[in-house]
C-alpha cells in the first residue's frame, strides 16, 4: 500500500477551513463578520433555541443499554460548514465515478466475478468475507444497482485535498439530519441564511422517491407501492426512518406488517392485504428474512427473498451491498474505477495497512504510536485506537489484539482532519470535521449538493461519531459568485387577514 | 392504511382520553372527599374511584387501603396500572412516536411536550398542595391535544381512528364513573349528602353546567341518569359517544367500499338502543344492570374493532 508520508498527519497543524495564513477564506467572509458581531450571550440564547426546536421536534437518537436517557440528541453546532461550489462540484464528479465503479463491482462478484478472475482482487477476501452473500449469486436486481442509497465519508486535509475514509453501501444514516439542521439553519438564522446563496437540499426526499419507485418491477406500472422497512422504535435511526417516509408520503412498516404469500409481498392494511413493489430497507441483511438468514430475527419478513428471488418485490440497498464497503475491501475502491470504468479514480483513498498482509502488519506494529487502527467490521467509531491519543497500555492491548486475530484489523495514517469554527464552552474554537455526503442511484445518480457534517466536540478529538459525542453542523454549499439571491426566496408578503369580529350591537 | 398505525392511533386517542378522564375523576375525588371526611366516608369515595378506574384487584394486591395517598399514588405514577395519569401519557407517546407519519405537528408536539414535561416535574409537583393545579394542567394538555387532532387533522382514515379511539373511551368512563354511583340516583330517599353527591356525578362528566342549561331545574336523580346516558347535547353522554362511535366505523366502512364486520353490526345496535331508549324503562330495569351491560358492550366492540381491523 501507499506510503504513509505523502498524508498530512495528525501531528501537523489541520487546515482550517475558515482561517487561512493571510486571513479569512473567501466563503466564510460572511461567516467571520457575523462572529464578529454576535456577542456570546446571544450565541448561547440560539443554541438553547436549537437543542429546544430539536427536543420539541423529537429529533433524538436513540441509545439503549447504556443508562441514562435513552432518547439523546445529537449535540448541533449553530455555526455552519461551508464549502465553495466549485469545491463541491469536483468532488461531486468523483463521489459518481466511486458509486458507479462500487455498483459494478457488487455485479460483478455476484455474478461474472471477472474482476476476481482477473486477479486485481483477492477472490478469498471477497468470497470468503462474512459481507458475502452467497444468496445472492445469480439474482439481478434492476439496473445492476445494488446500493440505491450511498453514503462516502469524506474527510479534508488541505485546500485541494479530500480523501475517502469509509463507503457506506448498506444502510447509511443521518440524511434526516442533514435536512433538520438546514431548517433549523433558516429557523434559528433567517438573515444570515439570506445574506448567503446555499444550495438547497430539500429534494432530497423527492429524489430519493423517484430513485425507489425507478427499481420498482416492471408490473407495477407507473405508481409502485413503496414503503420503508423499520426494525422499529427502538433502532437509534427511528426518527430518521419516519420523517423520510412522512416526506416521502410512504408507510413505515416493520417486519410484522408484511407477509409473503406465493411469493408476492403484501402489507396488512386496514382495507385487507395490499401488494407492495418496493422496500426501502433500514434493517440489515442478517435479519431481513428469518427463512434464509438469521431464524431468530424478529424484524425481518419469513419468505421476502423468495419474492425478491422471483423479481416480484425490488429491495433498496440489495442485500449483499455490504461487501463493497467492507474496510478490507476498501483498499482496492480505486481498483474497481479502473477496472470497470477504464478512468483513473477521482478521489483519493487514505492509504490502509491491511493487518493479514504480513508485510502491512509489521508497519503497523511497529508505527502503532502514528495509526488509527480499526476493526475491519467495525461502524459507529467502536472498538478502533487513534495512536498518538492513545496510551501504552492501550497500544499493546490493541498489538496483542492484531497478533491473534490480524484479519480483524486494518490500519490507516492518522490524519490531520480539517477543522472548522465551532461553539464550544471557552468560546468559539476549531474541531476536527468530517463529511458524509448521499449518492442516489436508480435510473440515473442524483446528488443533493450538501451532505452530514459530522464534527468532534472535544479539543483535539479526532472522532465524529454520533454514538461517541460527536455533534453535526449545517453543511452550505456555497455559490461561488453571482448576485446575493438569497435560497429561502424570502415569502412574498402576504396579505394581512383582514376581516375580524364585528363589535357587538 | 397499515393495521398497525390505526392500531396505534387508536390507543393514543384512548390513552391521552383516559389520562384526562383520571385527572377529571381525581379531582373531583378530592374535592369530594374533603365534604366527605366530616362523615367519615372519605374512603368510600376513594374506592368508587378505583373502582371506576377499572383497577381495583390490583390495587388491593398492592396497597391495604383506599386514602388519599394510596390512591393518588395509583393513579398518578404507579408504573404499575396501566391506568394511571403517568403510564397513560407514556403509553400515548409510546404510540404516537410509532405513527409519527401518521400524525400532524400540532398533535406530536401537544402530546411531545406533555411527555417531556411530565418527565422533568418532580413527584413533588404532582401531589398534596400541588394536585388541584397538575390535575388542571393534565386536563388541559388533553383539551390542547384533542384540539390539535381536530384542528389540524385530514378527514382521513387517521382522523377515523383517532376519533374512534377517543370516542370509545369517553364512553366507558362515562358508564363506569355512572355505575360507581348508580346507587345515589335510585336511592328511595335523598338526604344532604345526596344532594352533594348528584353535583359531583355531574362534575366527573364536566356537566353541572350543561344540566342547569338543558333542565332549569334542581338537581334530580332521574333527569342525571337522563342526561348522561341518554340525551345527545352532552358530549360525555353515552348516547353523544356511541352516535359518534357509530358514524365514525360507518365512515371507515365507506372508504373500503362497503367492507363491514360484527363491530358495524354492535355498535350501530348500541347507538339503536341508545336512542330509542327511555329513561324509565332504564331505571326500571335496574340502573347497575343496564350500565355493566353497557360496559361490557363497549369492551367488546372494542374486541370488535381489533379483530376486524387490526389482527385480521
């Protein structure tokens, strides 16, 4: 793999996204006068406003087993990330060219497997990955697409440099957020959001619409019945599941409110059974059918790969989509755009130690002070050791860790995240940040210019995670040039009601 | 619409109902049972409410005796009876987070920031001095919730269910609040505590008012019976609930093309005897039995309504 050094690392300074050396970027020169001009006290009174407006919404995320509140909000940075079109722009031609060459990899190993054949994969780590699944050899989902719904997390360490970190092709979360907090945005900030042209992400649902009911099987004609598959209230994503639908103006349903009779998907409805084309699905492979997968799920649906089988019910993301996110796979992203698209990758991936190679894991064992280490299966920032944060005991726990099980850990170059400004309780401060913007495939790839600014509250921190206290921030896409039409075209004012109770006689 | 979220809508309606029917019922307990004390029958009238409630087996299983603390410990936080104030408004949200789809912002937010101020208030808050006042608000929070739900609702199947919902309960806690005391309104002879008792009968359906307005009469035992089983104007009245229960199935009906079941059948039944019935011929028959036959038919038009709905 790569070598680490052409990687700003951790240890020197993070590229501050707003602050340049000779002063303000350009984007944010409206950002910094309205930080200049708001005294503290009214900052403090509109994030009291938000966590309020996000309580009263009940836009929580919900995590049980820990004590404490199970319904937490997610902390939300009042002060927005802002990134230039034409930053936007570039990265958006490279987040298509990744989903289409990660589509047609999924098609590819489930069925001619020529990418393995031709040896620029390992066929083990594909076949052999608990991301496989066989069950899907042979069936072709409509389109070849396999993962609908993408989310790539970016991450910026420089003016011109962004670099992939994770692809999520199974189940990716927080788009809910990403549309919440741009209305808490206009909500909170009216004036500041009019004195800016931002892109809109609004459509976002409706696009996400047109991308399901694009898969649906071809008898369902033109208005396919979709509906979203729950786990249910207590799943931590659960308000995202239902303000998607709500917006959508689809049924929630879980597993207990569809079943399978001769291989057609129905749901129980107040009228008697109703057929259904499409399920957007936000429960995972292992529990989505009972008969073919896990037997103990309680979730899933008895019977719904059969009629998936049988081309009878279109399923979004597939199942087996999986395995073209898994972290061991990752290395080889880069690969696939040039196998199957014959182009050279337009974004870079973060150079990744694979913990099996014999080679990789003698670097890492003996740079384990320098490197994120992660488990290969791991999501949500669990079970994963950031080097220079971490102590000795811990480095040789995770040593020992590596030594008994390398393939379960791969490792990547501690990099120096970008930082943007952020409300903090000494003032306003620099926080590392990520990004997790939606690719949508259906018919064709549709991106919302916008996406999840996930941000790291604590000084120094370097993990965003919802689940370990990281906070999100309105992300703005921000035309470059151009007159200030604001995006909220600000409501032409109406009429004033005009007619009030007569006086009694 | 998916049998799971009218299942949900309908016990949220009743749920946030019965919240407000206890606080109704609790207040006018406590009120009565201060005129009551002077007799010594304070613990009767704590136990006609736990009776009314629906909980009294396990209360006995729990607490030796109906006092003021005992029972508004039961029917305020007991995590216990599913009956309680507390239990009901987060047995209510539980439901309404799982149809938020389903639901309009004025309702979720009513009923969200019921919850989440129930949760910060300490006990303290919701006892002794404080009662009369956190039953008030209870009872306030109910009206801004059925508000919302009528405001702001599409005439749909959602509205349906809702309304049902509500309408279904608001009709068994009249028959069983009615029941407790149907032992006042067919007594042979009436004394001073009758008297204040007949008020409060009439204050647990929020209809003292409503009786001077219709009799401009005093107070008579069979002209109450009258009013709360039988006459439409009141909107407790057991005839007012069961016209709506009745007209709202017919409505769900409609929408599925004609699609009826044995709930159609009873509830249209129950509306029919409702409103051919005469108030003697109730009081002749016996008060008790008419109204436990009542309350039986609503639990079972409930059963109705699951079965040809819900758990098809």
């Amino acid at each position: 793999m790569g070598a680490a050094s052409s990687v700003p690392q951790a240890r020197t300074a993070a590229f501050d996204e707003m602050r340049a050396e000779d002063g303000v970027r350009a984007a944010y020169a409206e950002i910094d006068r309205w930080l200049r001009a708001t005294p503290r006290e009214q900052l403090d009174a509109k994030r009291r406003e938000a966590e309020l407006l996000f309580r009263r919404i009940g836009i929580t995320f919900a995590v049980y087993g820990e004590g404490g509140d199970p319904e937490r909000l997610i902390p939300f940075d009042i002060i927005p990330r802002i990134i230039a079109r034409s930053e936007w722009d570039r990265l958006a031609l490279g987040l298509r060219q990744r989903v289409r060459a990660l589509n047609a990899f999924l098609t590819d190993v489930y069925g001619k497997q020529e990418i393995l054949r031709a040896g620029r994969i390992p066929a083990a780590l594909v076949l052999e990955n608990e991301g496989y699944r066989s069950e899907m050899v042979g069936i072709a989902p409509p389109g070849g697409v396999y993962t609908h719904v993408a989310g790539i997390d970016m991450v910026r360490t420089g003016p011109d440099e962004f670099y992939v970190l994770e692809d999520n092709c199974r189940t990716p979360s927080g788009v809910s957020y990403m549309l919440e907090n741009r209305e808490a945005m206009l909500r909170l900030f009216p004036k500041l959001c009019a004195r800016h042209r931002v892109a809109p992400v609004g459509r976002y649902p409706e696009e996400l619409l047109e991308t399901l009911k694009a898969v649906a099987p071809p008898r369902a004609g033109s208005d396919p019945c979709v509906v979203l598959l729950t786990p249910g209230p207590y799943n931590s994503a659960y308000y995202e599941h239902c303000f998607l639908a709500d917006e959508m103006g689809i049924e929630v349903v879980e597993g207990a409110d569809l079943c399978v009779d001769n291989d057609v998907v129905y749901m129980r409805t107040t009228a008697g059974p109703r057929r259904v084309d499409v399920i957007y699905r936000r429960i995972d492979d292992e529990f989505l059918d009972p008969s073919v997968f896990r037997p103990d799920s309680l979730v899933g649906v008895p019977g719904l790969m059969g009629a998936y089988r049988a081309g009878n019910v279109a399923l979004a993301n597939a199942p087996g989509a999986g395995i073209a996110d898994d972290k061991a796979i990752y290395p080889y992203v880069p690969e696939m755009v040039r196998f199957y698209l014959g182009e050279e990758p337009l974004l870079a991936n973060v150079p990744t130690y694979l913990c099996d190679r014999e080679e990789d894991r003698k670097y890492v064992l003996s740079n384990l002070d320098q490197l994120v280490v992660k488990l290969a299966k791991g999501s949500g920032g669990y079970g994963m050791m950031i080097g220079p944060h971490a102590t000795r005991d811990v480095r040789e726990e995770f040593r020992a860790r590596i030594l008994a099980k390398p393939g379960d850990y791969i490792a990547q170059p501690t990099l120096a995240l970008s930082t943007c400004p952020t409300v903090v309780d000494q003032g306003i401060a620099p926080r590392h940040v990520d990004l997790r913007p939606f690719i949508l495939s259906g018919k064709e790839i549709r991106i919302v210019p916008g996406g999840l600014t996930r941000v790291a509250i604590r000084e120094g921190s370097l993990v965003v995670n919802s689940s370990q206290g990281g906070g999100t921030k309105d992300t703005w896409i921000l035309e470059d040039e151009g007159p200030d039409a604001p995006e909220a075209a600000l409501q032409s004012q109406s009429q004033s009601q005009s007619q009030s109770q007569s006086a009694g006689g | 619409m998916l049998s799971r979220t009218a299942d949900s809508l309908f016990w949220l309606a009743r749920y946030t109902e019965r919240a407000g029917n206890v606080a109704r019922g609790l207040g006018v307990a406590s009120r009565m049972a201060a005129v009551s004390a002077r007799l010594g029958a304070e613990a009767d009238e704590w136990r006609s409410l736990v009776t009314a409630t629906g909980g009294e087996g396990a209360f006995f299983r729990k607490y030796e005796a109906p006092t003021a603390e005992s029972v508004v410990h039961w029917l305020v936080f007991d995590p216990d009876n599913s009956s309680g104030i507390l239990p009901c408004i987060e047995a209510a949200r539980r439901n309404a987070r799982a149809v938020r789809t389903a639901l309009t912002v004025d309702m979720w937010e009513a009923l969200n920031d019921t919850w989440n101020h129930l949760r910060a208030l300490p006990p303290e808050a919701m006892e002794g001095e404080k009662l009369a006042d956190f039953l008030r608000w209870v009872r306030e929070r109910v009206t801004l919730f059925n508000g919302a739900a009528h405001d702001t609702m599409l005439r749909n199947e959602a509205w349906r269910f809702v309304h049902l919902g509500t309408m279904l309960e608001r009709a068994d806690n009249t028959a069983r609040l009615l029941d407790v005391k149907h032992h006042l309104l067919t007594a042979e002879e009436e004394g001073a505590v009758d008297y204040v008792q007949w008020q409060t009968v009439l204050r647990s359906v929020s209809a003292l008012r409503s009786y001077q307005w219709i009799y401009r009469d005093r107070l008579n035992p069979r002209r109450i019976a009258e009013l709360i089983i039988l006459r439409p104007e009141l909107p407790r009245s057991l005839m007012a609930c069961f016209a709506e229960v009745a007209e709202t199935l017919e409505a769900i009906a409609l929408g599925h093309g004609g699609r009826r079941g044995e709930c159609h059948r009873l509830a249209g039944t129950l509306q029919a005897q409702l409103r051919y019935g005469r108030i003697d011929a109730i009081l002749e028959e016996g008060l008790h039995a008419f109204l436990t036959t009542m309350i039986e038919r609503t639990a079972a038009l409930g059963g109705e309504i699951d079965a040809f709905y819900i758990r098809h």
